[in-house]
C-alpha cells in the first residue's frame, strides 16, 4: 500500500473507531501505558510530548505528573481522536496539556523541544515507524527521553488474525508492519538507529478479557485500526469476518467470554 493511502486509512479509520476507542481498549492497554509513565520517570516542571496520543488516556495522566510547573502536547492523526481528547481536557479542567493534530512523521515542533517524548501504542500504524523516532529524537532536548509502547511478537497476540481476515476481504494489508516492531530486537535496534543511547527494554505479557463474542468483535471490528476496512463490508461480509475471527479465538474461550493472550515491547532511550 501506498504511504499516503496507509496514513488516510488510519485517519481516517481512527476517526470513526474514535467513540468506541476507550470502551474497547481502555483498560486493555492500562498496563502498557502505565509501563511507559513509569519507564518515562515524569516529575514536575517537565515539557512532554505524546505522539499517537488517541483520546488522551497518556497525556492526561502525564499532565498530571509533570505538575505543578510542567506541560503536555498531545498530537494525533485524527480529529476526532484529538477532538475527544480536548472534551475531556475540558470536563476535568485541566490546564496544562493541549491536542493538537499532527503526523508523527512530521511533527511541528522546534528541534530540543521536550524533555521527554511518549507514543504508547502508536507506532506500529505507521508507514515509516524509523522517520517518527527519528522526529521524536529531533524534537528532544539533549538528555531528553524517549518512551514507545509497540504490541510484541505476533505468536504471542492471540488476536492477531483480525489483519489478514480483513485484508483478504479488502485486498490490500491495512496495517503492514504491525507486528515488525515488537520482533526480536527490532525496536530497540530502531532507536540505536535514530541515535538514542542507554536504551532499555521491557517485555509484558498480557491478557484480554472480553465477556461475551459480541465484546470481543466490537474492540477488533469497530473500535480499532480496521475500522475504516469494516464500515465497508456488507453485512453478509461482516458475518463472515465475524466468524472467521471468532473461530480464531476459540482456543482462549472460556464459557461466553475470552480470555486472550497479549504481549506488549516498552523501549526508552536517552538523547
Ligand atoms: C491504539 S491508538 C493509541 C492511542 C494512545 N496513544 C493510547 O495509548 O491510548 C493508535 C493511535 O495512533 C494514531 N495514529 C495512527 N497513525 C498516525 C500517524 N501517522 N501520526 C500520528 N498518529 C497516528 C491513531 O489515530 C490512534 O489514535
């Protein structure tokens, strides 16, 4: 797939997975983004960077951290991501964090900006995951931080045939390299790449618990990268991806629900 081809299909697909994104994956990714905030050591008074930031769920709890004295830029892909973001930025009035929207490609921020840069769960949707640490190295102050959550190997993400049930129905892969970050060393070798030194690593692993089938098809379908794919099928189409998917999981059935297995990659490197 062409690179801007693959970045409209994730804006544009993230917008419409946008209202169902928390309800979806919320407390799913909890636990690689509080791996991040603690890998990232946030303290008052810092300037933070989150890439990908989605509905917030990152850069609301570092606002909270880098206070009193310290700010947060959220930038995402979508509007609507980044529209959903500023509401909640509004209701919990908080004041020292804004949403912008941006590519993580090509961020508009000066070179020495922050002193610590997130991307929780992000970098696996883009075309060139190298240019995005490479920015994210660019717009860090010397000494700076850089903290990226990836989803790891894809034998050990149970979910993992949602990509190729609903390429085959699309005939085009909607997101290519999605599992290449989280394998091996590749992550870590991406950002000796981009220059980062005293680089560490954490593997997690993870479960996903959906109570019923229908739970479990809306986080895949509708409330994730495919969206955009999916909200093209036909119902009889959808059924069938439906069913193929499910079949999928039945090794982690447990009665009506699914307890599926996860793994997640936590790399941080310093400028
Ligand atoms: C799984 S969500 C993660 C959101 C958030 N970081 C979190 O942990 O909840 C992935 C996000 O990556 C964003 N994204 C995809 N491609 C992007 C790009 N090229 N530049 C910036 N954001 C992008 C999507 O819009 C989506 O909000």
């Amino acid at each position: 797939m062409d690179t801007r081809l693959q970045k409209r299909v994730q804006r544009y697909g993230w917008d419409k997975a946008a209202t169902h994104y928390e309800r979806s994956w919320k407390a799913q990714l909890d636990p690689a983004q509080t791996a991040l905030l603690d890998m990232a050591e946030l303290a008052p008074g810092q300037r933070v960077l989150d890439v990908a930031c989605g509905t917030g769920l990152v850069a609301l709890r570092a606002a909270s951290l880098v206070a009193p004295g310290g700010e947060v830029a959220g930038t995402d892909i979508s509007e609507e991501m980044v529209a959903i973001a500023r509401e909640t930025t509004r209701a919990l009035e908080i004041d020292n964090v804004v949403f912008e929207r941006m590519d993580a490609e090509e961020l508009a921020f000066g070179d020495d900006t922050f002193t610590t840069v997130l991307c929780a769960l992000g970098l696996m949707y883009l075309p060139d995951p190298e240019r995005a640490i490479a920015e994210m190295h660019r717009v860090l102050r010397p000494d700076g931080l850089a903290v990226c959550a990836v989803w790891g190997e894809r034998a050990k993400c149970g979910w993992s045939e949602i990509f190729p049930i609903v390429d085959a129905r699309v005939r085009s892969e909607v997101c290519p390299l999605f599992f290449h970050l989280g394998t091996g060393e590749v992550l870590r070798h991406a950002f000796q790449v981009a220059g980062f030194g005293a680089i560490t690593v954490r593997r997690l692993e993870t479960w996903l618990h959906y109570d019923n089938a229908e739970e479990a098809c809306g986080a895949a379908f509708i409330g994730g990268p495919v969206a955009l794919a999916c909200s093209r099928f036909s119902e009889q189409t959808m059924a069938e991806a439906q069913a193929e998917y499910l079949a999928s999981l039945a090794p982690y059935r447990q009665g009506e629900g699914y307890d599926v297995p996860g793994e997640f990659v936590v790399v941080a490197g310093i400028k």
